[in-house]
C-alpha cells in the first residue's frame, strides 16, 4: 500500500528506511537468533546499539563533551517533575516562561514538586491570553531572577504553533528547556543550554524514549535526597543502563539518526524545515481571506504549522478531503482546534507540496 | 537462522507468533499507510491497539472490575517510588518485607520519598543472610503495623531464584506487589492484591511498558500533594493515555498475551511452569554433588532457577559450551554468581529439556 503524507503531531511520521531496517532485523537480530527485544540490555550486542544511539545523536547535533546524553521514559511530562526534583535547589525558587499549555503545565508540576522542599516556581511571564498562546514574550517582558535554581522555557509550542526563534540570555542563571517538539529540527548553541529534554516521538524515533542532554556540572551536582530512579546522575553515571531501558524504542531512534544524518545531516533537515514552513506559511499568508495562520510571524514555528479555516463545517471538509487525498494527521489539537501541519524532520518537501497544492485547489473550491 | 533456546532473565525470550506478526505490520499497519509507530496516540486504529492489551491482561490474568489495569513508563524501579508517592499517607507508615536486592531498593526509595511528607517506610523482616537472599520468611516472622498505610512485597526474586508460594495474610492493610519477574506465570488471587506493578520485559512483553493492576477504591483515593504525572488516579481516568503512552511496547505486549491465550491461557501457562522447573530443580537435586540449588525447598522460584557449580572455572565452561549448543543466557546476575535458568511463560518445555539434556551430559563429563 502506498504510504500516506503524514502530518501527525507525535508519534509522527519515521524514515521509511528507518523502519524498513527495522523490519527486516526484527525477529532474529544480527544473526544473534533472536529479536532485539528479546535480548538483555546487559548483552554487548544490545550495548553496541544503545551506543551508537548516544554517539549517532551527539554527532547529529554536535553536542560537545561538557554535556550527557540520557535516555530516559515517561515522556516530557515526567520531566515536567524530574527538572525540579533534580535542579531546583531547597529554599531556592525557579523561574517559568509560559508559552503554552506544556509549559503552563511544567510550572504546575515544579509548583507540586517544590512545596515539601521548601523551595517554589515562578512564573516570569505568560503569553496566554483569551486562553490562546500565539507568541514568545520580548525580551523586555522578562525580567529573570538572578537568584533563581534555573529558567524554564518551551522551544517550541505544539499545539499552538509558536516557537522561539532565538533562546532569552538568562546570564548566570541555568536555561532549561523543554525542546520535545523541535528537539533534532534546529541548531542548538549548547553553551546557552544548561538542560534540555524531548520525547523522541516527534523528530528523531518513536515513543517511549525521553532524551535528554544536561551539562555534566549540573547534573553532578543534582540533588540526593530524592529517589535514585529519579536523579540524572543515575542516569548519566550508568550511561542510562540503570535500569532497564525501553531497548526497542532506543534501538528506532538509532535507526532515524542515522537515516537524517543519511539526507545531509542536521544543517540540511533545519533548512528543509524553514523552506517548508515558509511555503505553508506563505500559502496562507498569500490566501489570507481563507486560511489564516494565526501565530505571530516572528514567532511562528518551523514544524508546527497552525492555520484556521474560516468555518467548522469547512474543518471537517477540508480534514476529509485531504484524508482522501492521501494526507493525514491535520486536525488541530483538540484543545485548540482548527487544523495543523505538524511537519517534522521525517516529512519531506514532497509530502509539503503535496498538502500545499491541496490547500490552494481546497481554497478555490471553497471560498 | 535456527532460533536460539533463550533463558535471558529479562529482557526475555517472546512467542515467535508475536514476534512475527510484528514483523508483519511493522511498516506499513493495518492498511493505514503508515507504520503503527507513526500513528498519533489518539488514533482509533491505536486505541483499538490499546484497548485489546487492557482486555487480553484481563481476559488471560482473571482481572475483576474492582481492580484498574494501568500501563505506565520507567519500570518497576519507577513504582519503587511511584508506590509510596500515591499510597504512603503523610505522617504514616508502610511495610516492606525485604527477600531479595529489589525488595531492599523499594525500601530504600520509599524511606527517600517518604521523608519530606512526615511518613515513613519500615522493614518487617529481612532475609539477607550475607548477602544472600535464599528464602522468603516464614509467617512466624512477620508482625505487620495495623496502622501502616500498605505492606509491600517482591513476589519473585529474580536474582536468588526465590519466590512466595503463598502472600502473606495482611489483614486490612492493603498488599501491594513487585510481581515483575512472576506476572503472568501465575494465577493471582487479586481479592488479595490492593495493587501490582511488573515490568512487562519478563513473562508478558518487551521492555518499555509498566503494567499496574489496582484496586479502583485505593487509586482513587490516591494523594494529590504529588505530581500529576506521579499519580496512578491520572492514568486511571485516562486508560493510560494521559500523555503519549509507548505505543510499540503495549502493541507488543497485545501481541504476546494473544499469544499465550492462544497457547491454552493461564492455566496451561502455570502448570507449564511448575513443570519446567520441577525439571530443572529435579536434575540438581538428583546431582547434587555437581549442581546446587541454594534457595530452600518451599521458596523456589518457578520461573528464575538459580544453581551454582564446583568452580567458576565450570561456570566458564558451561557457559561456553551451552552457548555452543544453542542454549543462552544462562548466567547468573552479576552481583550473585553461578547460573540461572530464568523459564518464563515463552520459554517452552522443549527448550527446557534441551537444557537439561545439556545439563546431564556437561555434569557426566566433568564431575
């Protein structure tokens, strides 16, 4: 069967290769004669993948040797709780920048988190207004706390399409950042950041591993008087064999890596991404009686692309058109509505095209 | 290639059915033109997925309606702390009854967690004897708080091979239990249970999916001083799709349980596994000048057989010479020693013979 242009927010769409790898290896791995996921994660077999997936994801994204690479599970959320538990320090506070409903819900877990330690969060400003995010803050809205544990920021917004296009200088203070949707999608100047989490799901494997990149100071310094599962040091001192790793999910995430350092590596998917968004954007902008895209420009994301039709009842036709048309995945988030391109590494210019010649044959059919 | 006779303790050997039906649909999945690792979480074609794996555990472990089915991330050393957060009321206390090194973790994490809420964590009984863990106590050992919130117990002690035939009478105190390395080798009298975690990498499933089974009254009651990521109620009330579960893994475990339903359900597992390690318990006993089986009689483990040999030298060999036979992962776990046959639900009969065999004939030519 032919395979569908995918415009889902994660899981979202893999490599074809990367899959197709994954299917012929799948039941006896490396002449092993068995699966993968039926080898322990203690066999040098399982070892060497789990490596390379923690070298292949360095050289992807140049980190340098100050920071970790951790594999870790239960997704951004469980960062949401694990950045606190680890960083925000007893009796010290931590500043949040909120950009959206992830971000929102970040500070109402460090909030949680805080209270028996006698340490709280902040929240240094919020975009949300009439319950829509539709931008970063300025730099003159912000104005941190030089005292703070760390800065919390959301890279980028998923459901609402917003994404910083460049980090807020947070001088001494550590930046943390939740890079779940654009983590593997853009350069990241590792000297600005002192922590950052993703789940894989959205441009570099599957769901069920959390990466995330920390810089050695700070997690060796983490704190101790929370569970040992918790700490990053754990993580970072067993090379996240701890305990138990999701083996398969790692195992996909090697796999895509190495298929997008494959296509050119990340300078050639961060410019594949940009030329992609700036053709949707430029679609709607151009159609603007019909499709509007509501993020401000200077904040709007490169991989997810919000855009508003101008009546539900048109939503749901344009969601079944394109559905037969062999597109899929672009109902906005459901607590935002409206329709969403989510097109992340793995969905290439041609599937954007696809869905662009769609939107205008759909707008001079419908307006 | 031939596929090998795999006594791995976790990661553990899969039914080939479920290994093959995965490797089937792995690219492209039931006609939707993608792979299921690329479908959103909130897709019918997923949830379908997803609900079957609810409705198999229930079906094949006789799981009543009093009691949730929860998949969850981060294995049982994740519930480690999971369990006091949720259950351990402030300014209370909780139970553990120490038999092996995991038992003594879950202590260890519950006194960390329990600290900043007032609450505490106590050992009834332990029964490490220089370091090791050969049996689990006798009724006469135990003197449970009336008072304490809940008793915890490790079900099977994977690295010392021991196991509980029968759980302790707790009264009105709830049990909770660490069932990962016997979960689904063996019926569970769950009028009995108050909850139950295992990691599904044993007997069920690959590694990256917790399944938790509990009691709806004590879930619901749950604290909500704790993240919302930490609590089991969240889960509950979403069928675990509060945040994007790790869609392979839970495919994979549906694929598994189909499996062992198809291969007589339950019973036929269970008996199996008595069989098999009746075999293996039999062989040592019989040469028990070669081969030594160290946990007491009425604490053997049914799925993790733990012998020693006269030498490490002898263990070497063995290893060697099993591995050569098509016979793996047979060591013993790293802080213990000596071998271990770990004979869970996937492991069948045949393999098991080919082990004793193997046994028989390594002991004829070098005792």
């Amino acid at each position: 069967m032919k395979r569908v242009a995918n415009f889902n927010a994660g899981p979202a769409a893999l490599p074809l290769e990367a899959l197709e790898r994954g299917q012929r290896e799948f039941v006896a791995f490396e002449g092993t004669g068995m699966s993968l996921l039926e080898h322990s994660h203690r066999e040098p077999s399982y070892e060497k993948v789990h490596r390379e997936a923690i070298g292949l994801l360095r050289e992807y994204l140049s980190i340098p040797d100050t920071h970790d690479v951790l594999f870790m599970q239960g997704g951004a959320r469980m960062q949401f709780a694990f950045v606190p538990l680890n960083l925000l320090q007893p009796g010290k506070s931590a500043d949040y920048v909120v950009t959206g409903t992830w971000a929102k819900q970040a500070y109402e877990e460090a909030t949680l988190v805080s209270k028996p330690y006698g340490s709280s969060a902040r929240v240094v400003v919020s975009t949300e207004k009439d319950k829509k995010f539709t931008r970063v803050p300025e730099t003159s809205e912000m104005s941190f706390d030089a005292e703070a544990s760390y800065v919390h920021i959301t890279s980028n917004n998923t459901l609402f399409g917003s994404q910083w296009a460049s980090y807020p200088e947070t001088g001494n203070v550590p930046l943390v950042a939740d890079m779940t949707s654009d983590f593997g999608s853009r350069k990241v100047d590792w000297s600005k950041i002192a922590l950052a989490y993703a789940g894989a799901q959205k441009n570099i494997g599957p769901a069920g591993v959390t990466v995330v990149v920390g810089r050695k100071d700070l997690i060796q310094a983490g704190r101790t008087d929370i569970p040992q599962i918790f700490r990053y040091k754990g993580y970072a001192d067993s090379e996240s064999l701890l305990n138990t790793p999701p083996v398969f999910a790692i195992y996909m995430l090697r796999n895509t890596v190495r298929a997008l350092l494959d296509w050119g590596g990340l300078e050639v998917i961060e410019a594949e991404c940009k030329a992609k968004a700036a053709l949707l954007y430029g679609l709607c902008d151009s159609l603007s009686d019909f499709y509007r895209a509501p993020v401000e420009t200077k904040s709007r994301s490169t991989v997810n692309v919000v855009f508003q039709l101008p009546s539900e009842e048109l939503d749901k036709k344009f969601l079944s058109e394109a559905k037969a048309a062999g597109l899929v995945g672009l109902k906005g988030h459901r607590s935002v509505g409206g329709l969403r391109a989510s097109i992340y590494t793995a969905v290439r210019m041609p599937s954007v095209q696809l869905l662009a010649e769609f939107m205008r044959t759909f707008a001079a059919a419908n307006r």
